[in-house]
C-alpha cells in the first residue's frame, strides 16, 4: 500500500509538474499579446483619434511615458496606450499635477488635435486632463527594418527602438567630419544633438531632444562619445517633423 | 526614399530649435519655441530654466525668479520714471586704452541656426583678438532673442550680465531698469581716439554719419543711443508666382492685402476626391504668416491706426483692430489663411507647393524657394515653382510701410571701465566692413553701413544674383535688395517698458482669432469683447491705458485678482517702516522739546 501511495505520489507530481511547465509555455506564448482597455464612454479608440480631422475635438485616455518640460503651468508629453501613442503639447498642469505624472500614470485628456509641420498632437491650448486609476509603460517597439517605409508613420510618436545601426559621418561649420552636431553645427553644449546612423544602405537623422534629455543625462553624454563607425543600439520616441524624427532617450553598444 | 522620412537633414526639425529667423519684440523673436516658439516667453524661461540647472525644483524657481525680477524692474522703471531721467552710473571714458592688461570679454550673440552665422563670429573674434591680444572674447550662442533677454535679467540681478550682447531695443527698454546697467553710447560714439571712425582704432571703423540714420535712430531713446544696429531686415512675401499665374492672375508691382485676399480664395476650389484643384493635393494653405505680431502692427500703421504712443500709452484695442481681425477670420473659416504657430513653417509649406503667399523675414531668405540653400522638407516633396519676393501687401501702395528688424548689439556697464571700453571695442569692430559684409550675406540681411553697402565687395555682391543657390542665390539677394530700396518706408515700434508685451498681445490677437475660428467659434462682437478683455489682462496692458473701451476691458485691480501673500507682508512691512520711523521723529522731537 505505501509502495502505491509513494508511486501514486510521484505520479501525481510529474504529471502536475508537466502541466505546469505546459501552463507556463501557453502563458509564455500569450503574454506579448496586450490587452486593449475598453474605453470609457466617450472616449475615442486610438483609430477614432486618428481618423478625427485637425481641429476637433477629441477625449482619450492614455499613459504618460515621458514628460519632455513643464513651465508656466503647460506641460509637454509623450504618451501611449496599448494601441498607439498621442504627443500633448502645453497641456495646462500644475506643478502639483506635473509631479504626479510619473511613466505609466493614467490620465485621460479633452483637448483638440493639432498638426506642425507633419506632427500630430494635442494642442494643450483649451485642453484639461484628469489622472487616473491604471498603470501602463509601453515597451519598445522595434521600429529598425520599418526605417524608410510608408508604414512607419503609423508608430507616430510611439515608443521604439532601432537596433545594430552604424553611427555615419556629419559636417561641422570647418568641414570637419564628425559623428555628432549641436543641432546643425550651428550651436553649443546644452543644445539639441543630431546624428546619422544607417541601416541596409540607408542613412537617417536622429534627435536627442534637450527639453526631453538635457546635457546632464546619459544619452546626451553618449552621444556626445559616439566615433564614426560606432554601432549602436537606440530607444526613444518617433516625433515627426515633416517625416520622422526620432527624439532618443538611450544609446548603447550594439548587442 | 520614404517620402516619410528625411534623410541626412542637416536643419534641426524640432520646433523648439527651429528658431531660425523668428521675430521678437520688434522683430525677431520666435518658435520654437521653438520654442518653438508659438509662445516665445514662455520657451525662452524654459530655456533659463534648463541653463545648468538640474532639478526641477530649481528649474521652477528660476522661471519664476527672472520673472520676478523683471516684474521688479519693471516697477522700479515706473518708479524712477516719475523723477524724470534716470541717473546712470557715468562711464568715463579713459584716457588710454591699457594695453598691457588682460581684459575677458563675455559676447552673447543670436545666430539663426546657421553655421554659416556662427563661422563669422568665430572668426570676428578670431580677428579682433589678433588685433587686440590682450582681450579675449569668450562666445555664447543663442538662437533665440528671448533667451538672451531673459538671461540678461537674470544676471542683471548678480551683476554677472555679459559684456556685448546682441539685443533689441524693446529689451534694453527693460535692461535700463537695472541700474546703470547698459552704457549710453553717445559719448564713445563721439571719443576721438576710439570712438566711430576714432583715431586710435586698429580696425576701419565707420565713422557714425556712416551709420545709415534710420537704422542708428532705432537704437536711441530716452535721449541717448544704447545700442548701435548690428543687421537689418524687414519682412518680405515669397510668392508661389506659377500658381498666382494659374488662377488667372498677374502679379501687380505691389501686392495689396485684397489681392492676396482674392488670390487666396480662389485657390480653395477643390477636386471632387477632395484635393485641391491648384496643387493636386490634399494640404493648401494659401496665405501663411510667420510673425503675427509683426501683420498686425503692420496693418495697423498702413491704416494709421492706434498702436501705442512713444510714451507708451496703449491703443491697440481700437475699431480697426477688430475690423482686421474681422477680415482675418473671415479668411480663416474659408482655409485661406493660417500662421506659423498653428501650423508650422511658412517656407516648408510654400516650398511642398502647399502655399502661395508666405510672409516671412527677410533674414528667412535662405529658407524659401526650390532651390533654396536651406530646405526642412524631403528632396520628394519639394516642387518647382518660380519664386517672386515682393513687398508685404499694402492698403495704400503709393506709400508702402514696412517694419524694420534686425539685431543691434549692446554694451553692459562694469566696474573697470578699461573692461568696458574693451566691450566697445569689440562691438564697434562687428560695425567693419569685413563683419558687416560677411553676415549680410548669410541671409537676407542688410549691412547697417554706408559704408559697407557702397564697398565695391558688397556691390559686386549684388549684382551677382543668381549665380549660383548658396552665396548667390536669388531669393536671398532680392530680399536684401526689397530693404535696400525701401529702407525710407521702414518703421519701428516705440520703445517702452512694456513694449515687448504690447507686442507679443498684438500677434496673439490674430493667433487667438485664427485659432478659435478654426475650432468652430463665431468670430463676433461678443467673441472680440472677450477677446480684447482676456488678451489686455493676459499681457497686463489693461493698467493705464486710456484708448481701451471701458466696457471691453476690466481694470487693473480686476485683472490683477487679489494681492499676493509676498505683496501683502511687503506692503505690511513697508508700512509698520513708516510707523517706526514716525515714531522715532515723533520722540526725537518730544525729547528736543523737554530739552528745552
């Protein structure tokens, strides 16, 4: 009898450790599919937003991923939620507010959409927000083979990273070859940084956005490091300007 | 390539840094904020802020310090001004200029985001300090005029404000509130060893009756120069000349506000899919302006309508203001006319065949055009069109009035007056030829000499238009020459404390207009009612004035709210001071009295 117990046991115990490990395979195999919040009443869908014509107004609900500056009670940020990205440019906020907003934090914006120069946002002007209850922090997306397509606009704003790009050449005011500029040479330290980077033959331009990240912080000092040739891997947000301009919030040595 | 995408841009893209050629105060200020600089102030405190400091906390606090101060300063002009001219501490000018000392000079200067621009500083400095070896000058960049300004007050306070600055007389209005902040240049002007043309100059300095006179007297007020011009500019409309053509019309020898009107509507006739029939496209903005500050005291001159008064009485909100803004947003409801702080660039639209009329500086030259040296937009996007540059529209052609900008440069007082007069040598030296000539050439810019524009370099210069798309190109070279011949037809806008808000109230007026009209609101008496009241106490115009309407605007207490906490336990030791002080006369006199 306790020879059957101890088998029954032992049995019980592998077959519920393979139905754990299989358990854990189908979570494994399901986790990267996000759950899309239903939004509240009228609040818009991701698609809603971008189908609303320029100067409408426009309700969502969103996740604040970084905040770019806040003076004068207007803040600027990046946001996102599980279906795509919304820039809020001199949202009315508080100091108070502004303090409250850390990544992930919830808040949900009334405002009208707006476009410069090919960038889609939020016009803070007559806009109001509420924080909310939730959390999200969107992870990256990996945006480096959708470099030089068409469909890259549909990330607009999103988080992502671009991954085994080579830092290219640019030329200062002398005609010196470099790997970074102070916006187009034209500038100094504490400015905007621009540099090249390229993929499958092609060289694109990229940002570290000094309001977004200043002088002080990692990106702006790796940037700073970078050598022609370096290849690197980046994150950061796909701001537009009359097409892409990535705004970085991290370069590192390639993987 | 994705027409998505712009490779290889080598102007910064973002709005903040995209100060380009942006008008402040008077002229140049901007986007950015870039900024961008749809709110100048309030990019440029955002730049104090972020200048070294690390913290947020700080950030704040030193925002609403130099917001502070200059709400200090402010007071303190109003003050002094009761007494007549202000004292200055008087700078002497020394005998002999030491030699064998080390002077270091601090120059903040403003490019627009041109390399080209900042080569030619290095260079001056590189050649001034060839001249002078015992001066250095140490370089700070600036791309926007409004954060020089809020720079300079702060450091007015720690008396840390650089040597040489690039400025606009606006804020020198403000610097002067600071004591014997800015020297008066009168009598350097006037110094036979180093003052213009001086004799014991080691450089060809214009003497000053070589300083085009209309550009020198924008630097005077209160009695005395404080600043001498450095570039001028003034604004021109680049003109998509191809589609003024397909709609039927020829462009007349000066545009008219009806004409560009007339144009702009007839270009909003659209395809049955939606696109415009002109371009084919789904964008068309066919009048954009830059600066909106800039139209509407343009268009108020050329009506001869109330602005302000030297002295700084404001009249901005008057009848003919609303009937222009009635007229803007009439054009607005329709598409035909938008501004760069609703949409974006004037030149980026003009140059994707998306606008007809951009209004934009002089010193934008660069920008404008198909072939222009400076492009923002893919190569894919650009479309080729013939490019007129002409004058801003006019309601009376025969005497067209255009507003004249442009840097001028200042020098701060400093306690070694050896210092200063290395200042104004250095300043002075940005007057010769070789600086004048170079800078000009950057832009649209023009040189502020006689003695520059008449050099046989600057001549052959323009009479070389078009030979090529950089040094020659000719949309910069016709901009410059639309200032050259009109320079008589220029004005400025009178200098006071407070004329730089004056200013930034009378572009937000159109913006506020426009971008209301835009978003479904009824543009009438109502909507102007609120917006004169909402716009005067936003910009604290609604203090003293005596041409605003009684009924459309509430007084200053009103607009001001409540006293502050900080304002009341001033005002509360201002007053138990008097107490203590009638006190102590009150017993010194009791005492003198037992005495006797």
């Amino acid at each position: 009898m306790k020879k059957f117990t101890a088998v029954l046991l032992t049995a019980s115990l592998v077959v519920a450790s393979a139905s754990m490990a299989m358990a854990a395979e189908t979570e494994m195999e399901t986790e990267p599919t996000l759950t899309v919040e239903e939004k509240s009443e009228g609040v818009m869908t991701h698609d809603e937003y971008v189908a609303a014509a320029v100067d409408d107004e426009v309700t969502i609900e969103t996740y604040v991923q970084a905040k770019q500056s806040w003076w004068e009670d207007k803040a600027t940020l990046y946001t996102q939620d599980q279906e795509g990205a919304y820039f809020i440019y001199n949202l009315p906020c508080s100091e108070e507010d502004y303090e409250k907003l850390e990544v992930g934090t919830k808040i949900r914006v009334t405002g009208y959409k707006a476009e410069f120069n090919g960038e889609i946002e939020i016009d803070g002007e007559g806009a109001t927000f509420e924080i909310l209850d939730g959390e999200f922090i969107a992870e990256p997306l990996d945006a480096t083979e959708l470099l030089g397509t068409d469909e890259l606009i549909d990330h607009q704003n999103e988080f992502v990273t671009f991954k085994g790009m080579t830092v290219e050449a640019k030329e200062d005011a002398e005609g010196n070859e470099v790997a970074f500029l102070y916006k187009d040479g034209s500038g100094q330290d504490g400015d905007d940084l621009y540099f090249d980077a390229s993929v499958n033959g092609e060289t694109y331009t990229f940002t570290v956005e000094s309001y977004l990240c200043d002088n002080t912080t990692d990106v702006y000092n790796a940037v700073k490091e970078l050598k022609v040739g370096d290849v690197i891997d980046m994150e950061g947000f796909l701001y537009w300007y009359e097409g892409v301009n990535p705004h970085i919030t991290s370069v590192t040595a390639a993987e | 390539m994705s027409r998505l995408f712009m490779k290889n841009s080598d102007v910064s893209p973002n709005r903040k840094s995209v100060v380009r050629y942006e008008n402040f105060g008077d002229k140049v200020i901007t986007k950015s904020m870039a900024e961008r600089t749809r709110n100048m102030m309030a990019r440029a405190e955002e730049a104090l802020i972020k200048a070294g400091k690390v913290t947020y906390r700080t950030k704040k606090a030193s925002a609403r310090a130099a917001r502070l101060l200059a709400l200090v300063f402010s007071l303190l002009f109003s003050l002094t001004g009761c007494h007549g001219k202000r004292e200055q501490r008087t700078f002497e000018i020394p005998e002999t200029f030491d030699e064998a000392g080390k002077y270091e000079i601090t120059f903040w200067a403003k490019n627009d985001t041109n390399k080209t621009q900042t080569g030619i500083y290095k260079k001056a400095i590189s050649d001034f300090e060839k001249l002078y070896p015992n001066i250095t000058v140490n370089l700070r960049l600036y791309t926007d005029y409004g954060k020089i300004y809020n720079d300079v007050i702060t450091n007015i306070a720690t008396d840390t404000t650089p040597n040489v600055c690039i400025t606009y007389p606006d804020h020198i209005a403000t610097y002067l509130t600071g004591q014997d902040s800015v020297v008066p240049l009168d009598d350097l002007f006037a110094d036979e060893k180093y003052g213009l043309g001086g004799g014991e100059l080691k450089f060809d300095s214009p003497a000053q009756d070589e300083i085009i006179p209309k550009f020198l007297e924008e630097c005077a007020f209160g009695g005395s120069h404080y600043a001498i011009p450095y570039m001028r500019s003034t604004e021109a409309c680049y003109v998509n000349k191809d589609f003024v053509e397909k709609l039927g019309y020829t462009l007349p020898e000066m545009l008219t506000w009806d004409f560009v009107w007339e144009v702009s509507e007839a270009a909003m006739e659209k395809n049955a899919d939606g696109t415009f029939k002109l371009n084919g496209q789904n964008v068309l903005i066919p009048f954009i302006y830059k600066s909106t500050d800039n139209m509407m005291i343009q268009m108020l001159r050329q009506k001869g309508a109330g602005y302000s008064t030297d002295d700084g009485e404001i009249q901005i909100f008057n009848d003919t203001t609303k009937e222009l803004l009635e007229t803007i947003a009439k054009h607005v409801k329709t598409g035909a006319f938008s501004t760069f702080k609703i949409g974006g660039y004037p030149a980026n639209f003009l140059n994707a065949g998306q606008c007809i009329f951009a209004i934009d500086s002089t010193a934008g030259a660069t920008w404008m055009g198909t072939h222009a040296p400076l492009i923002d937009i893919s190569e894919d996007k650009l479309v080729e069109f013939e490019t007129a540059v002409m004058e801003i529209p006019q309601f009376d052609p025969e005497h067209p009035q255009m507003i004249s900008q442009g840097p001028s440069v200042c020098v701060f007082n400093k306690a070694d007056k050896q210092e200063v007069l290395a200042s104004w040598l250095f300043a002075q030296y940005l007057l010769t030829n070789d600086v004048q000539i170079a800078y000009s050439q950057t832009e649209g810019y023009v040189p502020v000499t006689s003695k520059a524009q008449e050099s046989e370099e600057y001549q052959d210069y323009l009479q070389r238009e078009g030979e090529d798309n950089v040094t020659y190109y000719d949309v910069k070279l016709k901009a410059a020459k639309l200032l050259l011949s009109h320079t008589e037809d220029t004005f400025v806008t009178p200098v006071f404390n407070g004329s730089a808000s004056l200013r930034d109230a009378a572009g937000q007026l159109i913006e506020t207009t426009t971008k209301s009209v835009r978003r479904k609101a009824t543009a009438d008496d109502a909507f102007f009612k609120k917006l004169y009241t909402d716009t005067a106490s936003l910009y604290h115009l609604d203090q003293g004035s005596a041409q605003m309407d009684p009924d459309a605007v509430v007084t200053g207490a009103e607009a001001l709210g409540p006293l502050p906490l900080t304002s009341k336990l001033l005002l509360a030791a201002l007053a138990a001071a008097w107490v203590l002080i009638a006190g102590y006369l009150f017993l010194t006199g009791l005492r003198r009295k037992n005495r006797k």
